[in-house]
C-alpha cells in the first residue's frame, strides 16, 4: 500500500488522543488524579470514543478531551506521554514522519505549572524517543485555542518561537467556537505572521463542521492566514472557488476519515468517498490522518484501508498522499536560525 523503505506519515495527531489507555491509567494513578471511575475498563470508555456510533458532535469529543488533558497535566505526564506516542506510532504502524500537536496551557492547571516546563517536559519526551527510534523524524505542534483571548494565545506563540529549536515546528488553534458563533480568525494574522517568520510552520483546524458558516472561515482562514497547512478543511469540498484557492496556494489539507465520521462531520462512509473523490478531482492537495489513533480506536494503516476499501482512493492515490505527508512535515529548526530564535521574540518564562 506504500513504500516500504519510507514508512508511513502522520501530520494530524493530538496528544491527549495518542497514548494507550493503560498508559493513561497509570498516570493517573501515579500522579493521584481523582477519577470519576474505578474500573479500568469505565476509564477506557471515559478516554475514548468507545460508542462505534461516535459523539455527538465535538462538544462531546471536548469532554473526552478534558480527561486526557488532565491527567497529561505535569512534566512527568507530558514527557512520558510524547515518548510513548512516537515508540507506539513507529512499532505499531511503521511511522517515521510524526507531528505530535498539544496546547501546554491545557496542560499546566491554571497556571500552577510552569508553562516552559511543560515544553520543555514535551521537548525531553521528543529527545528520548528520537534516540530510541532514529528511523522517526519527529515534531511537535503547539496550539493556541479558539476559547482563549489574545494574549493567551500570543504566549503560546511566543513560546513556539522560543523553544523551535529544540523540536517545536509549528502552531495550530483548535477548541470551540465561543457560544457557537463564527470564529473572527483574523485576529490572529500578527500570531501567524511571527510565527511564520521565526520559521514555524502553519496549520489551522478550520472547516470539519459548521455548514455555511464554517466553509466562511475556510476561506478567510485561506484568504488572510494562508497556512501552510489545513487541519480537516472537509467542508471545502463543496466550493468549488475554495478549492481552487486552496490548489493554488498550495495549502494541504489533513484529512482524519474516521474521526470525522465518529464526530458526525461526515455522516457515512458515502458521503466521506465523495469527499475524498471531489479533492482529488480538483486537484487540491491532501494528506490522510488519525486525528488521535487511541482515542479514536484506529490506526493510520486502518484509515488507508478504509479509504481504500470504499473506493475512495486507489493504491497510487494512498501513496500519494503518503508522499505528500512526508513532504509536506514541518521542518526542525536548522542551526542557522537558531540564534535568532533563541534572542528574537518569546524570552519571558513563567506567564502562564
């Protein structure tokens, strides 16, 4: 189904949905997090979406969320969580292109924990899995969150900026709209900028739902942010402008089939093929993902063989879009941009 010698790319993986349950188990219970359950199996259930007919929508996906993002509250959580994601991903799938997205602020209770702590713990989780599976080139994503206000969000920013040479590659923003209305995502044109210029690449999850009024904020995410790259972006597929505008920026999108399946984004595997048909008709570019692969109970090569089994793509279509994920991952920070990174924007520590 892909080359066997280049392994397969994720770009698109949350940290609180990439780590076994009996791994978050036992966090929990080191770090004495009291849990609304006893029984290891309730937890499952509690961390996953373990109902095969998904959630209802991505409030509910939220609630799993605040669980995984409680009990990877600490350095000792964060570190050991990143280092068990990347080893899973590799043994697992054959995975050597991993991009591991996280908001620290989600991460550090309020700010009792001290926020480059928890990169910095996210940072050494990188560094031991680097060395334990050198096959793997791996990055982490730091998310800003749409519940947040501005200079929530600029700290997470500048900390990217801050630590993009130690193995952070990119800024994302995700979470729910405020009391569900549209999202103003030019507010955040200085945020990306500064990121983009401090080399940082740029993906914003925009357009997994919403109807008219998410397609709206595709495109002003295209028009004024031109990410480089697009986090779901499912809703594009019926404009055929939009489409175009994505083709010809070249901004690639980051297609999770069965998360969006299980969150009712998609509402059959009907509607995910044509989906899936219509990008590659308009030639707009894509790469396939998990969104979260224990949280979502599946696996990168269980997304191939789905999209392969509904007709969606064909086996040159599935490398492809494997190819293109290797290509299209955020690069390290290279020595020569280090200086500046380290005195340019992003020295305060301890804000949040």
């Amino acid at each position: 189904m892909t080359d066997a010698g280049q392994g397969l790319a994720e770009l698109h993986t949350h940290l609180g949905g990439s780590v076994a349950s009996d791994i978050m188990w036992s966090l929990a219970h080191e770090q004495g997090i009291a849990l609304p359950v006893k029984d290891y199996w309730e937890f499952d259930a509690l961390v996953t979406v373990s109902d095969p007919r998904g959630v209802q929508g991505l409030d509910e996906l939220d609630r799993i969320y605040h669980w995984t993002e409680l009990i990877q509250s600490s350095p000792l959580a964060v570190e050991r969580s990143v280092h068990a994601a990347i080893g899973g991903a590799y043994r697992s799938q054959g995975i050597t292109t991993l991009e591991l997205r996280f908001n620290p602020m989600k991460r550090n209770r309020g700010g009792e924990r001290d926020l480059d702590h928890i990169i910095l713990a996210a940072i050494r989780g990188l560094d031991r899995a680097g060395l334990e599976y050198p096959q793997v080139r791996a990055g982490l994503i730091l998310m800003m969150d749409r519940t947040f206000d501005r200079r929530l969000n600029e700290i997470i920013v500048e900390k990217a900026i801050r630590w993009a040479s130690r193995g952070v590659v990119g800024v994302d923003i995700a979470g729910p709209r405020p009391g569900g209305a549209r999202y103003d995502y030019t507010q955040l044109g200085p945020l990306v900028e500064a990121a983009r210029e401090a080399g940082l690449g740029v993906t914003i999850h925009v357009g997994e739902e919403g109807g008219d009024m998410g397609r709206e904020e595709i495109g002003e995410v295209v028009e004024v942010l031109r990410p480089d790259r697009i986090g779901h972006g499912i809703l594009a597929a019926s404009d055929p402008e939009l489409m175009r505008a994505i083709r010809e920026l070249g901004i690639v999108l980051e297609i999770c089939p069965t998360s969006n399946l299980l969150t009712k984004a998609l509402p059959d595997e009907s509607a995910l093929r044509e989906t899936i048909r219509t990008f590659v008709e308009h030639g707009v570019p894509f790469t396939i993902a998990t969104d979260g692969p224990e949280m979502m109970r599946t696996h990168l090569r269980d997304e191939l063989e789905l999209l392969r089994r509904i007709g969606a793509l064909d086996e040159d279509e599935i490398r492809e879009a494997n190819a293109r994920g290797h290509a299209s991952a955020f690069p390290r920070a290279t020595p020569g941009v280090r200086s500046l990174l380290l005195h340019g924007p992003g020295r305060a520590t301890g804000e949040t």
